[in-house]
C-alpha cells in the first residue's frame, strides 16, 4: 500500500463517478456538522471532509468540532478536523505529507 492509498480515507482514486457520488450522498446525509456550533445556518452542501464538497463558502470562525463524535469519521477512520475551514481529510492530510516526501 502506498503512501496516497493510505490517506485516500474515503477510496476515491478507485471508484466511478457514480460511486463516487452515491458516497459523497452517504457522508452528507451522516454529517454532524449542522449541529455543530461553527456551522453557519444554510451552508451546502456539509460533509466538509469528503474531498469534492469543499471548504465552507460561509463559516469564518472555528468554535468547536463535532467531527470525532461523527459515525463517518469513525467509520472511514479519519484524522483530522475542522474539515469546513481547513480542507477535507485528503488535503489536510498531503499538507503535512508534503514537507515529508520533499524533505
Ligand atoms: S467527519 Fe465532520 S465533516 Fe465529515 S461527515 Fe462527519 S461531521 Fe461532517
Ligand atoms: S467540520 Fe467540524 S467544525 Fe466544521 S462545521 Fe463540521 S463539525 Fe463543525
């Protein structure tokens, strides 16, 4: 396994459009974040992890993070948080992979 296997959580660089899609539907539809009190009322799509939804176009402020307690971060076994300011899981996770592969 190598090194883009182990931080593409979500399997992406192996599945179709479609399959890609109906996953992106899964994580929105399990997503804590609005419940969360960072999350700002009406932002869409949430799932801010999953690497084509984005980072928020609305929330400026961090608060607190509801994704640990979220049953996709355990199930998909992520490592970050923040995922609506900082990036989803894949983007935060080459951020630090970078300097490693460089260095
Ligand atoms: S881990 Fe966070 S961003 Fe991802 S689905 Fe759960 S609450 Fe939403
Ligand atoms: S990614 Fe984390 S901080 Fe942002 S809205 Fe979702 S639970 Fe809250």
């Amino acid at each position: 396994m190598g090194k883009y296997d182990m931080i593409d959580k979500f399997d992406l660089d192996t599945m179709t459009d479609e399959q890609t899609k109906k996953k992106q539907d899964y994580v929105i539809k399990n997503c804590k974040c609005p419940s969360c009190t960072t999350y700002v009322k009406g932002d869409n799509p949430v799932g801010y992890c999953f690497p084509r939804v984005g980072t928020s176009k609305k929330i400026q402020w961090e608060k607190d993070c509801l994704c640990e307690t979220c049953p996709i971060y355990k199930e998909y076994d992520l490592n970050h948080t923040y995922y609506c300011t900082r990036c989803s899981e894949i983007c935060q996770s080459l951020k630090i992979q970078v300097p490693e592969i460089s260095g």
